[in-house]
C-alpha cells in the first residue's frame, strides 16, 4: 500500500465499522444508578429539579448554565430511577442528557451532537451543586471564572444567584484530548483561561494574558510578531514552532522553517472566545507535529439554537510617559435561523493600541501603534439529534507602524531613553489571515463520527532595519539597510476521526487520520541608501523560496477503565511528510538551487495511568514524546547541507489535583523531566542563517502549581507558580552554547496571584480586585554567541488593578494596568539584529463597558 493511500484506507475501515455498529444500543444507565429509586421531585424551577437529583443520588449533572436559565420543570413522580426521573425532570424543556461515565450525566439542547462527536467547543459546563464534593475541581494552571458575567438579562448575578454558588469554585470542562471531560480528570498539565478571565484581565490580545499561565513564555516586537515556548523548550531563537497552535479544531500556520511561522505566532482578538486551553508537554499523538512544547487552543462562542443575543464591548484606556489612547469596540449577535435547529453567530471586532515607542532616527512617536480588526460569521445546524454541522469563516488583519522594541546596549544602557530607538527606515508590519472550516459529525449511537475540513491563508509583510548589523561589514558604500520580508502561506487541512461515546463501558478509545498540504511563498531583498540618504540599486541579496509540506497521519488513544479508581491509555501516531523548495537567489550574497526535497517518518507515543482517590482528588503519571519535521535545508554561498533533520522530544511527568469537599479550595501540582534530542537550531554562514541539528540535545526539569481559593463567600483567590531548569547537555559549536548552559528566554521562576472581592450588595454590585506578576530574570543568547549576542533580562514584577460597578445592563471596569510603571523587559525576539528589547506597556488606565440582551 502506498503511503497516499493509508488514510483513504483507514476512512473505509471506519465506515465499515460504523454501517456495521448503527443498530447497536447507546450507553446503558450504569447498573449503579439502576438500583437507586429517587423520591418525588417537585415542579418548579429546572435548577431547583437537578439539584435535587443530585443531593438525593450524588450523580454529578454538568450543563452549560445558559440553557436551564427560565426554565420550568414539571417535576417527576417518587419510586423512578435515576434515568426514568431525569426524562420525567427535563420533558417539555427542549433539554436531554447522556451518560458521560458512570457517575455523570450531561444535560444539552435536543438536536445537539453528543459529546464524543462535536461538543469539543462548548462553553464552561457546571455542575448541579457546587457545594458538593464532586463540584471541586478546578485543576493545574486553572484560572477560574470567579468574577460573576453579565446574565443573558444584562446584569450581574448575586453571589447566591451565579451559576455556581458563592461557597464554591467552578467546574471547568475541556477537549484537551479531543473529548469533554472535567479538568479535574484530565491526566495532564492544563491551563483554562475564560472569557471571564480575559476580560477581568482586559485582555484584547496574546501577550495580555500570556504571563499569567504557568510555564508559558513569549518574545514579542509587536502585535502579531511573537514566538511562544511552552515548558522551556526552546534555543532563544526557534527555527520553526515548538509549540501548536489551534483555533477551535483547526491547526493555524506554517508547519515550516521557511515562513519564520515560530516567530509569527497567531495573535487572534479576543473577543468572542469561549476559553483559552493551555496543553503543556507533548501532544504528539493527538495533535501531531510541533506541538512538542504543548499546544495553545482558542475555543470560540458556539452560536446558539435557542436564544436570540447580543453581546456588546468597548473600551478606552491611556498609556502614559508620552503613549497613545487606546481603544476598542467589539459585538456579537446570536440569530437562531430554525428552533433548536440552526443558528448564525456574527461577530465584529477593532482594538487601537496608541503605542509607546519613539523613534529618534525619523523624530516618530508611538511608532509601535497597532490596530487589530476582523470578524467572524459561524452558523451552526443540527438537523437530527445524530447530526450536527458547524460552518465558519474567520478573517483578521493587524496593522503595525513600527516595531514595539527598544534599542539597548548588550549591558542594558539605554542611549535613547527606556521607550526610544534608533531606525533609519520605518519598520512597518501587516498581516492578513483568513480562515474557512467546516465540522461535521455524526453520532451513531456507540460511536461517533467527525470530520473538520479547513482552509486557511496567512499573508505576512514585514520590515526590518538592520543598517546597525550589516552597515559596519563595508558592504557597500551605505548608510542603511533595510531588509523587506514578505511570507505568504496557504493550507488545507482535513482530519477524520471516530471515537467510542462517553458511557458506562470499560473501553473509550479514538482512531483517526489527518492530512495538511502547505503551499508557502518567501521572499526578501536588500533596500539600500547611499551616504547622502538616497536609494542605490540593490546588487547585494535578493532572494526567493516557493515550497511545499505535505503530511499524512494515522493517530489512535485507547483508555482501559481497570476499576473505578484506576484508568490505562495508550496512544500513537504514525505521521509522514514530504518537503519541497526551491531557492532562487541573486546579487552577491545571493545564490540560487534547483529544487530540494526531503521525505520523513515519525512516530509519537502516549502513556499515562490515572488513580481517582475519589471524585475531586486524581494523580497521574505521563510519558509523551513530540517531534518537529526536518526538511530541505536553505543553502547560502557559504554552503551548507541539503537536508536537515526532525528532533525528539520524551516527556515524564507526574501530577496531583485535588480539591476540598465543600469547594472552596483546590490543588494542582505536577513535576517533570524533559528530555529533547537532535535540537533544531540555525547555523550562521558569512552572516546567513542555514538549518542543522545539536545531537546532545537538552534537558528541562520543572514543576508547576496552581492553587484556587474561595475562602469566604465572595472573596476568590488564585495562585499560579512555576519552576523551570532549561540547559545543555553537550557543548555545542553552532550555538556557541556551553555544556550546562541555560536555555535563552526561559526563566527560572514565575508566578501570578489573582485575587477578586464582590461586595454582595444590591444595585450597582461593586467588585474590586487585582493581579500580580512576577518573572524571572532571564538569558537571550548563550554567552559565546556572536551572531546572537548575549543580553540579560532582569526580573520584573507587576501589579494591575481593576474595580467594577454594574448599571442596570452595563458592566463597568476602572482599570490601572502597571500601577507602579515599572519598565518591565519581555524579551529579545531577533537577537542577529542587536539589542532590540520588548518593553512591558507602561502604566495604562482605562474604563470598559460590556452588556449582553
């Protein structure tokens, strides 16, 4: 069989077996809960009926809080079990459940997919009670949604009155291995960030919320121009991501060297987003390559069949020490087409950042001005109870005026100021991305089938001076260089896959195939000016790379319930690629290549065993591997080889979460062992990079802690730490590292501490809260490194503050960001250009408004 044909013929296995499993019966009601007469249920509220199943049986009811609200129940008559009650409970509602193990049930809209199938992108689920033990568990890196959101009436509910009460800490569900399952559960290290979190932050973008998540770092020189490292695996400056990126199902960006795709990471707008799932560790087997850092997953708001919505947001800040106004507006609209049945969700959005950054060069302030704007329009259909199909088109531009860096000295001097740089060309940015997929799935019964389809495109413009590099080399007579960039990326990804439904069975398995092809375009020259500041013709460098990447997988996790307590899963993945490039050149630096190609295979593992001490305190143990694609190797005239190769990465990892009966308090503590082989890393030939491999590789020791507090009925409290020890096992040339050297832009300790007060009285509902944040000093470069010169971060620590009223519909927040206006110092994204340093945005205040009707 030849390789492009495995996945057709793995689709053909799977819709033999499912022909051949649609007459099976779906889940049973666990025999547990068959022997369980439940007492009467009075009619009344919906809520009101679930609680009572709950405190009467101890089964755990998780719902989307929006879909119970109004909504009556005529009660159920005494001496039915547990499934014949909740029937009786939920007719006439438009709700139904199902079975997600033996202890849970899930209530959702008739006609909605099952869980197993297309539920990957529900908003948070809650339990019935959350006083109850089971309620508990908020897990590693979570960041709750403590701070109460504005109620489809437009106002804020009292503390008795949330979705949750007061006493306790909210159950998060999430999809981080590709099904519905509490947090608590998950055997893994994740993080949730809400869209409650997002605005209590005010977040509009990736680096508002990035240094609040255990063991996540990120180089930045501006919206849209930012690398992402997860668990410290990363050499400073990353020839292709270590890290994957996801929006809803769908895989974002070059899975290539040749498009700078680890440097350009997807910085989408906020608004609109349901949550923001932080996977640490490997996640090769589900999400294949360059996920060996993790995978950041955006999961946006769902439209919904049932309710007509609006959502509305605006804000406007300012940014002091000579900075700009900022501002943004935002809306969505949820327009049910059919009842139950179909449903639009439209949404618009544009945020201004003023920027802070002058240029003394060209006498430009605020060059780092930035505007995002874009939309989405998501339409949803559920024909049948069994199938299910979301449609949606998502498109975004970023526009930048100048670069949002600093220029330094490498032993931090600042000879323009703390905000100013010194660039003879103006250093523009645009990016253009635009997004169309389509899921469905279909649900037969024992099993569920999904398919996600996607096409996406990503035109990237970018410039850069670097006359203070490459002027002193007296390659011509010139007193500046500018280098013009232009990468352009189109992809089509396509993954199906079949899984066992959620239920009472001791086998949950999953089996798919995955398919990208990657047509990617990349180009630069010199733009040169003579003595005078006039234009010369470029005879130096010019240069152009088409390419192509296409992939085919075969992936499958299986999960052996043992008992009760104990659960096994294995997983694999068997992946293949083949590359393609062209190099065409000119000029003197220039040189030009027939066409490179280069072909792999991979294969990614999983293993972990869960112990469930009870139902709100897990461990687990984790081994995971994770690799990137090597590829066809860009050759200068210094030369270099043809072909490069993948790395490895090995994962041990163990993890405790745990959480108090009454749900107040809750624990996530995980430690692990990284062990990253045949790093990637670039080889710099007469001052051009070239692609090869470090052999010795690196070790990553770490650890994380989260920990959520609800200490008193309205006070929430959240703690997140992280350790990291990044270094090299082997002295390596090429990076001019030396053995036990730490990794760049990885610091050894972070933490956030979140705390948030609603005074619970009536009317205007007053909140207070703030956010403190503190990173580790870290290194750039290693230290013998010419061509990426060492610089040092040092630590910063910052504190925001925010404080809320609410009017009627209207949510307000007063805001101070940086209260102190420290001039924190991110990172050092290009080090071959010099000292360019991200600067912490100083102190910013500001006021937000948000309704929902």
């Amino acid at each position: 069989m030849s390789l492009s044909d495995r996945p057709n013929s793995l689709v053909c296995c799977v819709i033999a077996a499912i022909l051949s499993a649609t007459t099976a019966a779906q889940a049973a009601e666990p025999a547990s809960m068959q022997a369980i007469s439940v007492a009467a249920i009075a009619p009344g509220t919906l809520d009101a009926a679930l609680e009572a199943i709950h405190q009467q049986t101890g089964l755990q009811i998780v719902y989307v809080s929006a879909i119970t609200l109004g909504k009556k129940s005529n009660g159920a008559p005494p001496g039915l079990p547990v499934a014949q009650t909740l029937t009786h409970v939920l007719e006439g509602t438009g709700l139904t459940y199902e079975w997600l193990d033996g202890k849970t049930v899930r209530v959702k809209a008739i006609g909605e997919a099952r869980n197993g199938a297309l539920a990957l992108s529900q908003p948070e689920m809650r339990l019935a009670q959350a006083n109850s033990p089971q309620s508990a568990g908020v897990g590693v890196g979570q960041s709750a949604s403590d701070t109460p959101a504005l109620t489809p009436e437009g106002s804020v509910p009292r503390a008795d009155e949330e979705g949750l009460s007061a006493a306790g800490l909210e159950e998060i569900v999430v999809t981080a291995q590709k099904r519905a399952e509490r947090l608590i559960d998950t055997p893994q290290s994740v993080s949730v960030v809400s869209g409650a979190d997002l605005a209590k932050l005010g977040a509009v973008q990736f680096s508002d919320f990035a240094n609040t998540v255990p063991g996540l770092s990120f180089s930045t020189a501006g919206a849209g121009n930012t690398q992402i490292t997860l668990r410290g695996v990363t050499v400073g400056f990353d020839i292709s991501p270590t890290v994957g990126l996801y929006v809803d199902e769908v895989p974002y960006g070059s899975s290539t060297v040749f498009n700078l795709g680890a440097q350009f990471a997807l910085d989408t707008a906020l608004f609109d987003v349901d949550r923001v799932e932080v996977l640490r560790g490997p996640q090769g087997t589900l999400y294949g390559a360059s996920a060996m850092g993790g995978l950041i997953k955006y999961v946006t708001q769902r439209p919904d069949t049932n309710r007509f919505g609006v959502d509305l947001q605006a804000g406007v800040s300012s940014t002091g020490d000579g900075g700009g106004i900022n501002y943004n507006v935002a809306s969505a609209v949820n327009l049910p087409v059919v009842s139950d049945k179909a449903a639009f969700r439209i949404s618009g959005f544009e945020s201004h950042n003023g920027g802070f950054i002058d240029n003394l060069a060209l006498s430009r302030k605020d060059v780092n001005s930035s505007d995002i704007y874009g939309g989405r329009v998501d339409f949803l259909a559920t024909p049948t109870e069994a199938l299910s199909v979301r449609l949606t088109g998502f498109a975004q531009d970023i526009s930048r005026d100048g670069e949002g860096t600093a220029d330094y000295t490498s032993q931090g001097g600042q000879p323009y100021g703390s905000l100013g740089q010194y660039r003879r060309f103006n250093e523009p940015f645009h990016e253009q991305f635009r997004l169309g997929s389509a899921t469905v799935g279909y649900d037969f019964g024992p099993m569920s089938l999904t398919s996600i389809s996607a096409y996406q495109s990503s035109q990237l413009q970018t410039f850069w001076d670097i006359s203070s590099v490459y002027v002193p080399y007296g390659l011509c007579p010139c007193s500046a260089i500018g280098l013009p960039d232009r990468a352009n990326t189109d992809k089509f990804t396509e993954e199906v896959r079949v899984s066992s439904n959620p239920g009472a069975r001791a086998i949950e398995w999953v089996l798919g195939a995955f398919y990208n092809h990657e047509s990617s375009r990349t180009s630069e020259y010199f733009q040169l000016q003579d003595l005078a500041g006039n234009p010369l013709p470029n005879n130096l460098y010019t240069y152009f790379v088409p390419s192509t990447f296409r992939e085919y997988a075969l992936f499958g996790d299986l999960t052996w319930h043992i008992t009760n307590r104990v659960d096994i899963t294995g997983g694999v993945r068997d992946a293949h690629n083949h590359q393609e490039f062209t190099q065409y050149g000119s000029g003197a630096l220039g040189a030009s290549l027939p066409t490179n190609s280069s072909a792999e295979a991979n294969v990614t593992y999983l293993a972990d065993a869960r112990y469930h001490f009870n139902d709100h305190a897990m461990g687990y143990l984790r081994y995971a591997t994770g690799y990137r694609p090597g590829g066809p190797n860009i050759v200068t005239i210094a030369g270099g080889a043809r072909t490069f190769a993948s790395d490895s990465l090995r994962s041990y990892e163990v993890g405790f979460k745990a959480a108090t009966a009454d749900g107040r308090f809750s624990v996530d503590v995980d430690s692990y062992l990284i062990d990253w082989s045949n790093i990637q890393i670039g080889a710099i030939r007469s001052g051009f990079q070239t692609y090869t491999n470090a052999p010795g590789g690196a070790t990553i020791q770490g650890a994380e802690l989260t920990l959520s507090m609800r200490p008193i009925r309205n006070l929430t409290a959240t703690g997140a730490f992280a350790y990291q020890h990044a270094y090299m096992n082997e002295a390596e040339a090429d990076l001019k590292a030396a053995q036990g050297e730490r990794l760049p832009n990885v610091p050894r300790f972070t933490a956030t501490l979140n705390a948030d007060y609603l005074f619970a009285t009536a009317g205007l509902q007053p909140t207070v809260g703030a956010t403190l944040r503190n990173v580790a000093e870290r290194n750039t470069s290693f230290d013998a490194s010419v061509s990426y010169p060492q610089y040092r971060l040092p630590e910063y620590t910052i504190v925001d503050v925010r404080a809320g009223l609410t009017f009627g519909r209207v949510s307000t927040q007063l805001y101070v960001h940086n209260v102190f206006d420290k001039r924190g110092q991110l990172s050092v994204i290009f080090p071959q250009f010099g000292d360019r340093v991200a600067i912490l945005q100083p102190r910013t205040a500001g006021i937000s408004f948000s309704t929902k009707f």
